[in-house]
C-alpha cells in the first residue's frame, strides 16, 4: 500500500512540475484568435487539354495570391489581382477581348480556379473551345 501511495504522489509531483509552467503561461497570456481561418486572397489556377477538369490532367498551374500585396507565380500576378477585383471576384464576370479573332478549331481548354478570395471559398471551373478563345476571356487572369 505504501508504494502505491509514493507511486502516485510521484506522480502527482511530476504532473505539476511539467504541465504547471506551461498552464501558468498559457493563463498569464491570452492567445488572441485570427480574424479569419483562411488568407484574405490565395487562389492556386490550373489549364489542361480536355472538356472537363475530371478528365483533364493539368498542364500548368500557378499561384495567385492578391493580398496583402500581388504575387505568386502567375506571370502578371499585379494586372490578375486588379482584374478580379475589378470583377468583385466573379470570374464569369471577368470581361473578355472583343478584339481578338480566334479559329473555330475545337481542342477544349479548361481552366479551374480554387483557394480563397477575401475570405471566401472559391472552386471554379471553365472549358474554352481553344487556348486563344482561353487567352481572350480575361485581360490577364487566365493567361498563363
């Protein structure tokens, strides 16, 4: 009986000495919460040949992310960011090139989109009939 008492005495005593520093700590300085789980604008953008994204393996992908400041390895991260937020962020919003002539060829293009835009999810899917009606669907964004 008396071992099983000194056992768990010893234990008591090594309980206190490891985790009572680190409750101490942990009470003397509150941590403060994030104001969001996710960052404000981080958006990883991908193209692959085939008509949907299920089917399509991806040939290029890139990082976008447009806070606090642009950057990423979209190759005009700057024009991109200013582009979708021209568009509040809707990429079927995002404004296509009237100018541009494309051929009527069909190799289907698609495009997806996902990560998060000022704080909101973003999953984003969209088949071009070609890699120049692509590039004409957004100043920027989708040329990559």
């Amino acid at each position: 009986m008396r071992n099983t008492a000194r056992w768990a005495a010893t234990l008591g005593l090594t309980a206190t000495a490891v985790c009572g520093p680190l409750a101490g700590a942990s009470l003397a300085s509150p941590a403060i919460a994030p104001a969001s789980l996710y960052a404000p604008s981080a958006l990883v953008l991908t193209v692959g040949h085939g008509e949907s994204a299920a089917t399509a393996a991806p040939v290029r992908a890139v990082t976008l992310t447009c806070a606090p400041e642009a950057s990423g390895t979209h190759p005009a991260a700057e024009s991109a960011c200013a582009e979708l937020r021209g568009a509040g962020g809707d990429f079927d919003a995002l404004a296509a090139d009237d100018g541009v002539l494309c051929t009527r060829e069909y190799a289907p293009v698609v495009v997806t989109v996902d990560g998060v835009w000022q704080g909101r999810h973003v999953s984003y899917e969209r088949t071009f009939a070609n890699e120049c009606v692509k590039n004409a669907g957004s100043a920027s964004v989708f040329t990559f």
